[in-house]
C-alpha cells in the first residue's frame, strides 16, 4: 500500500509484554486527523485515503492494532479523533461514556476464513467436521495472539474447544500482532494453514505467497460488525464526520465488499 507523503501514517508495534511503540510514526501537526483503527479496516482505509487527502488536504496519522491493544491504547489516554473498532469494543467505551453521543456508525460486518500457502493443495472446508479435519492435519496453525484479544481468535479456540481439539490447535499455533500478521507468518513458511480474518488475507502486503481457500461454514462463522465514532475528547469532530461520511458514501460500497466485508444487520 503506497501512502501519500502528505499523510502522516502511525503504525504501532506491540511487545509481547504488552507494551506499545510507535514504529516509523510521522510527526503528528495540529492538522492531523488521528484515527485509532482496528487492523481490519486497514485495506479499505489504504485504498482511499490517499485520494481524500489530495481532494480535501486532510492529513491524518493513523494507530492500527488487534481489539485488545486498542482498548489499552485508547484507556491510556491516547488522543484520537476518530475510532474504528469491533462493535463489542465500542459498547464499552460507549458504556463508559467515551464517545459523542449519536456519533457511532456501523460500518460492515465480517467474517473469519482459512488460508493456505499458495502453490499448496486446498483443503475441504465445506463443512465443520472437515474444518477440524484440516486443523488436525496441520503441521503449525497461524493466528492471532490470543493475548491480544482479538475476536477472531478467541472464536477459534470456541469452536475448536467444542470440537475436542483446542489444545491441538493452541500447541500447533504461529501467533500474529493481527490478522495481517498472521498470513504473513504463514506466507513465509511458518505455518501451512490460517484462520484470519477475511479483510486481512486481501490486504496487498499480506497476500502474495498465500491462498484463500474461502470462508468458514456458516455453523462456525463469526460475523465481526465494525463501528467507527467521534470519542467525547476529539479535537477535531467534524473533520472526523466528514471521514466517516466519506467511508460510508456508495461509491466506497464496492471497495467494503471488495475486502470481504458485508452490510452489517439492522
């Protein structure tokens, strides 16, 4: 994804600890658009962002990480003008009383599927009992961080829990910062099979060495809605509604489907 030199791009890196550093983060300015995101949308966001800054000179710094990185990101007082996470990160800050009241927009819904390395067969996962199949074949199982508190991991070792095989699955497992990071991983030989999220396999620096093999079935699906609002600190809300308006608007419709995303339930 090649970014604008105009828009200052803050991607973070998370210690196994816990801890947070910014990594080849641009010095911020007062004009800057901060945008805390969840890793999901990332795709999406890179496709656009370049073209919105050229037409609105909005320059903007982004933090992307997995949901649990975030909520500590965002309860250690990191400034933010815009949010986009999963909504259960969302009903907390807005339990909490974090967000402008009425600013949260659901942006879509995704869901989980499983990668291979490319030039590698596919493995059957028309159905759940061939899905565990595939696990139990694999040598090393590429996926979120547990730590980290992603939805897509913790709905894994759910369903793998109930299929009798989640200490397989956990002995077995590559652990990545994201999604993203994840099919890298696998990408890179670490691992012959991933379960990610669907948005993340088609991010470009991600997805040259690796093969979607598709979703998984729908007895097993996790439809993850993801959200995007203006926090009660927000320096700049109306740069941010415009942000949102402009991710939101139908010409963006077919680049959300494009990342495997969907219209999230009413």
């Amino acid at each position: 994804m090649k970014m604008n030199c105009k828009i200052a791009i803050a991607f973070v890196v998370f210690a196994a600890i816990g801890g947070v550093a910014p990594l080849m983060t641009a010095p911020a300015s007062a004009a800057d658009l901060k945008v805390i995101s969840n890793g999901a949308v990332r795709g999406v966001v890179g496709g656009m962002v370049d073209d919105y800054s050229r037409k609105t000179g909005q320059r903007f710094q982004f933090t992307f990480g997995a949901t649990g990185l975030l909520r500590n990101a965002i309860a250690s007082g990191q400034p933010a003008d815009l949010i986009i996470v999963t909504a259960r990160l969302m009903a907390e800050l807005e339990k909490a009383g974090k967000l402008t009241p009425g600013s949260r927009v659901d942006l879509g819904r995704v869901g989980l599927s499983v990668v291979v390395r490319a030039g590698t067969p596919l493995p059957d996962i028309s159905t759940p009992e061939a899905v565990k199949q595939a696990l139990i074949n694999a040598k090393a199982i590429a996926y979120v961080d547990p730590a980290l508190d992603a939805s897509s991991v913790l709905h894994l070792l759910k369903f793998t829990d109930a299929m009798g095989i989640k200490d397989q699955v956990i002995r077995k497992g590559v652990h990545g910062t994201s999604s993203n990071d994840a099919v890298t991983k696998l990408a890179e030989g670490k691992a012959d099979i991933a379960v990610v999220l669907t948005s993340e396999i088609h991010y470009p620096q991600s997805n040259k060495d690796a093969m979607l093999v598709g979703p998984l079935p729908e007895a097993i699906q996790l439809w993850t809605v993801f959200a995007a609002a203006i926090p009660a600190s927000s320096t700049d809300p109306n740069a941010a509604r415009a942000f949102i308006a402009a991710l939101t608007s139908p010409d963006m419709r077919k680049h959300w489907t494009d990342f495997g995303f969907e219209q999230a339930a009413k």
